[in-house]
C-alpha cells in the first residue's frame, strides 16, 4: 500500500470518529446541560446556570446547534426546579402575594414562575451562544497555527 492510500484511511476513519462524536452529544450535550443547571439551581450559586450553558454548547461548531443545546438544556432544568419547589414548598402564596403587591391583583403568581422560567432559558440560550462561539475560535486559532 502507498502512503497516500495508508494516509486517505487514517483521514476517513478519523472523520467517522468524529462524525460518531457528533451525534452522540447532539442528545448528550443538552443531556448535560439539564444535569449541571439543575444541580446549581439548588445551590445559592444558581447564576453559574450560564456555565452548564457554555459547557453545553462547546461540543458544537455550528452556533445555532449550540443556542439550542444551551437553550433545551438550561430552560428545562430551571422549569423542573421551579415545578418541583412550587410543589414542594410554600412559595406559591409568596409569589401571590408580590404579584398583588405589584399588580394590585392577587392570584398573579404565576406570571413570576413564567419570567424565571423564561431567564432559565434565556440563560441558556446565551451559555450556548458563548460555547460555541469559544469553540469556534479555538479551532480557528488552532487551523491559522497550523497554517502558519
């Protein structure tokens, strides 16, 4: 064999490794996402969502893959949280309570759940958005000292 036949299937099993790689995060990236946002949820350093969001969205080149990884993974770990505390604990009354403190209506709890729901994916949205965009730039850093 030739060193360019040896070298052509060295190219084409290492891009089936990665193609394999790729499909396997584009469910366990959001997968991973969900797990680190939900465990720091629970933690009074619940703002670091945005790093599970980052993480998330590392494992992808293209940025919308990685916005919606962040996105699905983040935004469905802070509305499990925020289901499983209003149904755990007494903070509906407390949210009722602010909205009619707010609004003047009472009953307007739910709208709160809805704004931390919607931050919980905008959070992820914005991790994602930033992972892959680091992802990006490493690779290009990486192909322009190759080049070089």
């Amino acid at each position: 064999m030739s060193s360019k036949t040896v070298a052509k299937e060295e190219q084409k099993t290492r891009s089936e490794k990665i193609e394999q790689f790729n499909k396997i995060m584009f469910y366990a990236a959001p997968a991973l996402g969900f797990v680190i946002a939900f465990a720091l949820a629970f933690t009074p350093v619940w703002h670091l969502a945005i790093l599970a969001g980052i993480i998330a969205g590392a494992f992808y080149n293209k940025m919308k893959q990685g916005v919606v990884a962040g996105l699905i993974g983040i935004g469905l770990g802070w509305t499990l949280y925020v289901i499983i505390k209003t149904s755990t604990s007494n903070i509906e009354t407390l949210l009722n309570q602010v909205g009619g403190i707010i609004f003047d209506s009472y009953g307007l709890g739910w709208l709160f759940k809805v704004a931390i729901i919607i931050l919980g994916f905008a959070f992820g949205a914005l991790g994602g958005t930033l992972g892959s965009g680091i992802r990006k730039l490493i690779c290009l850093q990486k192909e322009t000292t190759q080049n070089e």
